[in-house]
C-alpha cells in the first residue's frame, strides 16, 4: 500500500493486484476492457486512490505526472492477482420460486484446489482463451460457464470447521458429473465477475507456473498444436506414477501435493529427453 495525502485527506492507495477491494477490481476491470479513451489513467487513479476525479483533474500537472505512476500495477501485462476477492457468487433459482443460490469459490492461490478439479478449470478456461476462431465463438460463453462451475460450488451440509474431517473447503466435493446442470445456472452472472474470477485464476495459474515451472514445460510439449490446450489427464497419466495411487485417486489429491510430485518426475523425464540440456 502507498500513502497518498491530498490536502487534509490522507488514504491507502494499493500498489499491487492483491491490495485491491473486490469493488476496485470490478471498477479496475470495466475501465480496462471499456477501451483506452483518453483520461482512462486518470479514472484509474480515481478508482485507487478514492478521490473524485474532478479533484484530481484539478491538481497541477507536475503534480498529477507525479501520482499517474500509481496506475502503472494495473496497466502491466501481468495480472498477478492471486487473492480471492470473489469467494462467492449469487446466482438465480431455476424458477420463481426458488431462492437466490450462493456458490462458494476456491480461496486464495488455489490452497483448496484439488488435481482432478484444476484439469477440469484449466481444460475449460483455455479453451474458453482458444475459442477465437468464427465458427467457435459460439462455444466461448459456455467454456467460461463450465470454467465457474468448476470453481463456484454449493456449500456443504452445515461444514464445521470442528470436525475431525474438516478439510478447510466449505465446497461440495468436485463432481464432473454435476456440471451439465450446474454450468446453465452460472450464465446470468455478471460478466465482470466472470472477468474478475478469469482474471483472478489467471494470477494464480501464473503463480503455479512459477511454483512448478517445469510440470508446466511438460505439459506444453504435449500440446498437439498452437490451438490445443494442453493435455492435462495425458500429463496426469505419465507423470504421477504410483505415489497416490490409482488415477482417480490422485485427482482428488490437493492441487500443489501432486504438481510437486509430478514437479519432480518432470525434471527426470525432461532429463531423460534433452540430455544434452541438463549436460
């Protein structure tokens, strides 16, 4: 956080992504993908900063050349927004009659994440991003519909974090056979939620990368063509080995036991293929 006094007013002005307000990052993201008029540094310093923006217009210019630089977090190519500031989303009964549903998200950096559950988001949100060409423009909306059904789930009969099998999700268990009826009902969200939970999983996905970079190299070689996603369930396979058992019991192990598992047996595979790499 940076302090900024104009005036008699002090306040705290956040320098990074996860230093925003779930109200500025939707603020932040309208302006954003609204285009770049003229002034839109400006708006943004009003949405950080919380002053009005005919205050700030007013400042000398030495002055406001000084405070533009606040922006510069946001304008960056990286998002690197790891927070959750989404942890819920409201969505519609399926009739009249039916109340206002909450489904819960994971928390922050995906701790809560498991393997099988981060196949299915990835698989979804990369197709949604690859889902450029004409005749699949079609499919983008319900790619990112499935992408938060993934995510966004009921809430557990009465979770109590007392209880000896409390493992900190207040989510229902991923079920891939619940998402055919759970994705039409994330439709009507808001699209800047949807584009705040995009933008927010794509801060963690890079922080994954990071974490397990060469997991990720392995999973890129597997893709079959610049318009594939990769191969997540083909690294899954090749990559887990015994360690948790079976596939299948492996997907429901926590996200980051298992990447770094496969972390390193991807070092060993990578060896193996590129030796003169790692000569």
């Amino acid at each position: 956080m940076e302090t900024l006094q104009i005036g008699t007013t002090t306040r705290q002005v956040p320098s990074t992504w996860n230093e925003l307000t779930r109200p500025q990052l939707r603020q932040v993201l309208a302006e954003l993908y609204a285009g770049p008029p003229a002034g839109s540094r400006l708006r943004l310093l009003a949405i950080l900063t919380g002053f009005r923006l005919p205050l700030l217009s007013g400042l000398p210019a030495d002055v406001l050349a000084q405070l533009l630089p606040l922006t510069d977090f946001v304008l960056s190519e990286d998002h690197c927004l790891t927070a959750q500031l989404l942890p819920t989303l409201k969505v519609p009964g399926r009739h009249v009659t039916e109340p206002v549903a909450t489904l819960h998200g994971p928390r922050a950096s995906l701790s809560n994440v498991t393997f099988g559950e981060f196949i299915f988001a990835d698989t979804f949100f990369l197709q949604y991003h690859l889902a450029t060409k004409k005749a699949r423009l079609n499919n983008r909306a319900t790619y990112l519909d499935q992408f938060l059904a993934v995510l966004y789930r009921p809430s557990k009969r009465n979770p109590n974090p007392e209880a000896p099998d409390w493992n900190g999700d207040v989510r229902i268990a991923f079920n891939e056979n619940h998402l055919e009826a759970r994705t039409p009902r994330l439709a009507p969200v808001p699209d800047l939620d949807k584009l705040a939970v995009l933008t927010w999983y794509r801060g963690c996905r890079q922080q994954l990368a990071s974490e397990f970079p060469d997991v990720f190299t392995v999973a890129d070689e597997h893709e079959a063509g610049p318009q594939k996603a990769p191969e997540w369930e083909r690294v899954l396979r090749k990559l887990s080995g015994g360690v948790f058992g079976p596939v299948q019991q492996t997907a429901t192990q926590p996200l980051r036991l298992v990447l770094a598992e496969m972390q390193d047996a991807a070092v060993e595979y990578l060896r193996l293929k590129h030796p003169s790499k790692t000569a």
